[in-house]
C-alpha cells in the first residue's frame, strides 16, 4: 500500500510481520506519516505500550482507601504512587457523587524509574502532534468510581474505583475504554480483569496516522490517532466501511474533551481564560465533582492548542497531594500550574491565588449560561461564593463579540452540542494560530542560508533569538495580518516570552531546526564528488577527512533514525537513490 509522506513522496511499504504471534486486532494503514516497523514483541509489551498498569481501589473503615488489585502482577508502582492513586481516585467526601462517577487525574513519576520500552515507545511518540506524546514525568490515571448503598456493609455504602495507569493523555478512549471494562468488573471481578488485560496484550502498538480496530471483551473499538502531520484543526474521521460488521465503537477522537460543555459557566471569560492559559498563569478551578473539575482543567489546557501547554496541571487535586504544601504556600508566588479541586477548604486555602474559576452544575447545551462579570478576588471568602471568574487580571486584547454571538444563536436555534463544541474549537484554533505565526515566521529567519552549508565544515549555528528584533517584525507582520482582533498584542507578547509556553516551545523548535541543519550538512557531503577531494589532497590530510567524515556518520546517524522526515528528504536527495552512495566509499577507505 502507498504511503503519502510530509514531502509528497510515496513509497511502496511492506507490512512486518510478527512472529511471536499474531494479533486478533486489525492495522490498516492510512495517507500520513511514512510506516514504522515495529521490533520484536515479547508478553505484554503491547500492553505495556498503552498501559502501565490497572488498579483497583476499595474504600476500608480501617485503612481507608488501599490498592487492593494491581494488574498484571509484575506492574510496579512505588509507595508515593500508590499513596497518589488511592487518594485521587476517589471523590471528597464532600463531593456526594452517588452511582458510577467517570474522572481523570495526573500525578507525578517516582524519581528514577526507567521505561524498558523506552526507546520502543520513543519510536512511536515521534509521529504524534505534541499535546500527544507521552508525559515524561507524570502519569495519567482514568478512574471509574461506583459509590451505591449497601446495607450489608458497615459504613453502608459500597465504594470502589477502577483505574487504569498510562503515559498517554487519550482522555476519551481510555473514558470508554473503562466504559467496557469496569461494569463487567464489578460483576464478575478479577478473572475479568485478566481477561481484559490479555485482549489489551494482542493489540497493536498506539501508531499516530493508523487506523486500528481494537477487541476488548467482545467488543471492537475502531479509533485513529492523530499525527504531526495532519492539517490543525481537521480530523480524519474514522469512518464505519462495510467490512466493519464487528465493530462496535467508533471513535472520532482519541483525545478531544467537550470545551462548549465545559466553559458553558464561564462562557463569557472564555477569551480572557485563553490568555491566562496561553500565559502560563497560576489558575485554580472549583468544581461540584472531580468529573467536572478534570473536564474543565482539560480543556483550558487543549484551548491553546496547537501549542504545547507546557507548565503543570492536575486535572484534580486534593489536600492529600505529595504537592498540596508546595502549592499552598504563601511565603513565594503561587506557580504555574493549573488545579482542579473540589473540596470547599480549597476556598480558604487559596484565596491568595491571582485567578481562581468557580464552575457551578453544568448545565445542558440547550441553556445558557447568564452573563457574569469577573469578581474580585476579596468576594471568594465565603464558601458559598457563586460561579464565576475571581480575578485581577485586565486582558491585553479586546473582547470578541462575534463568538459569543455566534454561539448564543446557536443555543436559540437548538444547534447539536457537537457544532457548537466545533465553531468554539476552531475559534480558539486560530486565535492560537494567529498569536503563534509571527513567532514561527521569525524563528525560521534564524536558519542560516543553505548556500553558507559547507560539507568540509560543521553546520552553521542558529542565530539567537532576539526579543527587540521580533518585536520590531511585529508591526507588518503581526497577528493583524490574520485576525480581527484589536487591543495590545505587543504586551501580549512581551508577557508570553516570559512564560514557560514560550520556553518548551522555542526548546522544541530549536532542536528540529537543528536537527534539519545536520540533515542538509549529510546532504551536501553526499553529493560531494569525494574521489576528486582525495586527489586534491595530501595523505595526511586525506585521512584527517576520512576521521572526521566517520566521526560525522555517527552523529547523524542518530538524527536520520529520529526522524522520517530527514530520511525520506535525504534518500531524494542523492542522484542513485541510495542515501549514503559516495559517502560508503569512505566508510570502506577507512576500514582498509
């Protein structure tokens, strides 16, 4: 099957074939990334690609929460995280969540601990958009909690939580993953559990740009995840083909939280919390329920999308957090870092932070929300303050009439929620867009000229990034250039290039611009003619060139496997199709 690379190339790919087994689940290759090949798999490799573990977590009158089941068995989780799990996978008391409470957190990795997959997940994370790839430090935990009563037991009620650990913040698939599996759990117990986990096991790898159709007790979830190359704002929606007779589920996204659903209590702040989040400033959510605290921490992060949100956030928090005194201190500035909380002694603890959201019930599409004008901070003392925005802050662009309008009507004219979730997505899609095109048209004047590339030379640096410079860019080719915006957008800017969105953006692009000048440096040593080189030189010199042309493969070699992009474009680039033709001669000279 042709593949349609980033370059417009297609080249003719054979699928591997896996010889330890092979796997009930289908992978059908779509247009996107070139394929990847995966290595040899052993037992719960597969599984261990999507989930580092399932536990489950029972309420004791004497312990209180305790891990009771972690599965598979080998999983290992330290103290500290175990301590983490119990605590966030269930409500606060005060919460009052009765029935079956779906909800998502994240919490620290333990210092030290290693991935055996490493590399192996590395090699699939390359291809995913950036609000995808694995959370280096942290994992993820998607929690199925069922509180019902329960006369035979002491405290009255029954109390258990499944939740499954991961890397991955595919909120919606692991929601109706847990959808599947937990009911079937509570029936049955643990040989359901195995039995999960075994399905998991003969699943594909998470492939960015594949089409993967995914069995889970007699169920078959058909999903596609997105990739770096997809075009922002548009999806490939997975489409439901006749073949498909066993197919249960299809996902449209893997990912992607409600955001018309989760701002509806604030929907008249949503430009001004855009800012605060594109800024990297200390928010603090207080929600009724964990569910609506998590969903409302998710999409503040995903509205700055597709810039990476590069600071913390915690989707819920309690008081029992490892981080809650690094958090509520007052003796230093609160910091950035976004928390959904639920517990009302939050109110209290802190009111000293600059922007504090309070989400009441959220309410159905078909309502909507009463405007509200942002509070001060001094009104959040008592506990029944009502919803609303607390803060100071005064936004540096002007307020966007159009969008609010837009989807009032919506509202009037009864639009599905999904259009509304759409129009109000795409909003924030090019608003982000508009914001970060002058910053990436300015950082791409920093690459030097390819004509300076020199083979016998080392790569030319990139020039520094310099503040007044881009300021001065700003004037006639600004954000005005794509949207209709007016207000302060140079002091929007100056407070962005001192958040922590800026850094890891700019980090990130400064290593694949790097990486892009060592992919044309091998370029232009592979078209070198380097047998008239030899001729021209001494021995001595000759084999100083031959030192550092080996010294050179080495280092690139690295860059090429990194990415496919760079392979593909250098593999075009030599006239016989071979990425290294001339270069190999040398690697022989040098051996002889």
């Amino acid at each position: 099957m042709a593949f349609q690379g980033p370059e417009g190339l297609e080249e003719q790919i054979e699928e591997p074939e896996d010889t330890l087994r092979v796997s009930p689940a289908e992978e059908m290759p779509v247009d996107g990334p070139p394929a990847v090949e995966e290595p040899l798999l052993l037992p719960w490799d597969r599984f261990s690609s999507w989930l580092h573990c399932i536990c489950v977590v029972g309420f004791d009158l004497e312990l209180g929460q305790a891990v009771e089941v972690i599965y598979p068995h080998h999983s290992k989780l330290t103290e500290k995280e175990k301590t983490s799990i119990c605590y966030l996978s269930f409500p606060d008391s005060n919460s009052g969540c009765l029935g079956d409470t779906q909800f998502c957190f994240r919490f620290r990795q333990a210092a030290g601990r290693k991935s055996s997959l490493g590399c192996f997940l590395d090699h699939f994370d390359r291809d995913a958009p950036v609000c995808l790839k694995r959370d280096q430090g942290y994992y993820y935990g998607y929690v199925y909690f069922r509180q019902v009563r329960d006369k035979s037991l002491k405290r009255g009620y029954f109390q258990k939580s499944l939740v499954l650990i991961s890397k991955l913040p595919y909120v919606t698939f692991f929601h109706s993953l847990l959808k599947l599996i937990a009911p079937e759990y509570f029936e049955k117990q643990e040989p359901c559990l195995e039995a999960a986990c075994n399905d998991i096991d003969r699943w594909p790898t998470p492939c960015p740009g594949k089409i993967l159709t995914l069995p889970i007790m007699g169920v078959v979830m058909k999903l596609r995840i997105p990739t770096c190359y997809d075009k922002p704002g548009t999806s490939q929606l997975v489409q439901s083909a006749p073949s498909d007779s066993l197919v249960s589920i299809v996902l449209p996204t893997v990912h992607e939280v409600d955001l018309f659903r989760c701002f509806h209590p604030v929907f008249f702040h949503i430009q001004m919390l855009w800012e605060l989040v594109l800024l990297g400033e200390a928010l603090v959510v207080m929600a009724p329920s964990p569910a609506e605290s998590s969903d409302t921490v998710l999409a503040l992060v995903s509205c700055v999308s597709p810039l990476r949100y590069c600071s913390d956030f915690r989707p819920y928090f309690t008081i029992h957090d490892s981080e809650f005194k690094e958090y509520t201190t007052r003796t230093q500035a609160p910091p950035s870092v976004i928390l959904g909380v639920t517990n009302p002694f939050f109110a209290k603890t802190l009111q000293h932070w600059p922007h504090i959201i309070r989400i009441g019930d959220m309410k159905q599409a078909g309502e909507m929300a009463k405007q509200m004008k942002v509070k001060k901070l001094k009104n959040l003392k008592t506990l029944d303050s009502k919803p609303g925005v607390y803060t100071a802050y005064k936004p540096f662009l002007n307020k966007d009439e159009d969008i609010i309008k837009q989807l009032q009507k919506g509202v009037q004219q009864k639009r599905p929620s999904a259009a509304q979730n759409a129009i109000l997505r795409r909003y924030f899609l090019e608003l982000t867009q508009s914001f970060i095109i002058p910053l990436e048209r300015y950082v791409a004047s920093l690459m030097p000229l390819q004509k300076s590339i020199s083979p016998w030379k080392s790569p030319p640096q990139l020039r520094p990034f310099n503040q007044d410079e881009f300021m001065k860019t700003l004037e006639k080719a600004g954000p005005q250039l794509t949207s209709r915006l007016k207000g302060d957008w140079i002091g929007l800017y100056r407070q962005f290039l001192r958040s922590p969105n800026f850094d890891g953006w700019f980090r990130n692009r400064r290593k694949e611009m790097t990486q892009k000048l060592e992919a044309l440096h091998l370029e232009a040593l592979c078209e070198e003619d380097l047998q008239l080189r030899i001729q021209e030189h001494t021995e001595v010199e000759t084999v100083d060139l031959v030192l550092k042309l080996k010294e050179k493969l080495a280092s690139t070699a690295l860059i090429l496997n990194s990415s496919p992009k760079n392979k593909n474009q250098l593999k075009m680039s030599s006239p016989s199709g071979h990425p290294r033709c001339r270069v190999c001669f040398f690697i022989r000279f040098g051996e002889m």
